[in-house]
C-alpha cells in the first residue's frame, strides 16, 4: 500500500481490530440469513422462499421445515455465542453489541422462538418495480 500511496496504511493497527469485527458481525448475519432461508425450504425440494407455494404464506405458520429447526436453532446459537468471545478483535464486537442494546447470547429455546416467530408474523417480499428514468 505505502509504494501505490504514501500514508494511505497509517492508523491500520487501530482499524484492523474494527474491520475484523465489522467481518465477524457480518458472517454472523449471513449465517442466521442462511439458516431462515435453509428452514423455508420446502422438505428439501430447493425452494427458498416459505411463502412460495399456496398455504405457506407468513401468519398460516407453514412454510417453516420443523425436522430441521433443531439442528439448526443450535448451530445458530453456537454462532452466536462464539462471535461473542472477548478476545483480540471480539472485544470489539462485544462494545458493539452493547452499543446497539444486544443481551448477550440468546439461549436454544430463544433461537427456536425467534424462528417460529419469524416464519408466523414473516410477510413475503414486494414486487420489485422498476424505477422511473
């Protein structure tokens, strides 16, 4: 970086600990996306939307694959609980967290629910319309 711009790597010891932080945030959101996603499937037929088929719409409480939630609602809270590690960058995610009203790691039982209440109250997504020129 110094050959291409001189200065321009000044102050990365003190950014390199947020950037890893922001990254570890980031995979955490990707993982309980991913998992919602994986737990709209239906039985294993690839669609990945819980409202896709009639009957599954959100607030009919189908649409959510209740064999997997078990599995999953655990990884997911094992991935919570280790971005909540205080060491090296992690401390920073942990001032984050708190930052923004997070209370910890949520237990087993608190994933399970916070799934089912996603896939009961869920609305389906908008029609993208395109944009006036």
């Amino acid at each position: 970086m110094e050959r291409a711009r001189a200065g321009s790597s000044y102050g990365w010891e003190d950014d390199l600990p947020l950037l890893l932080a922001y990254k570890r945030v980031q995979s955490v959101y990707t993982d309980v996306i991913r998992t919602a996603l994986l737990l709209g499937e239906e039985r294993g037929r690839g669609r990945s939307r819980p409202w896709s088929k009639p009957g599954s719409e959100p607030g009919s409480g189908s649409g959510l694959n209740l064999r997997l939630l078990p599995r999953a609602a655990w990884r997911i809270q094992r991935v919570l609980a280790a971005a909540q590690e205080p060491s090296g960058a992690d401390r920073e995610l942990s001032r984050a967290a708190v930052a923004v009203g997070a209370a910890g790691v949520p237990s087993y039982r608190q994933v399970v629910a916070a799934y089912r209440n996603w896939f009961r109250t869920a609305r389906p997504p908008e029609p993208l319309t395109p944009s006036a020129p």
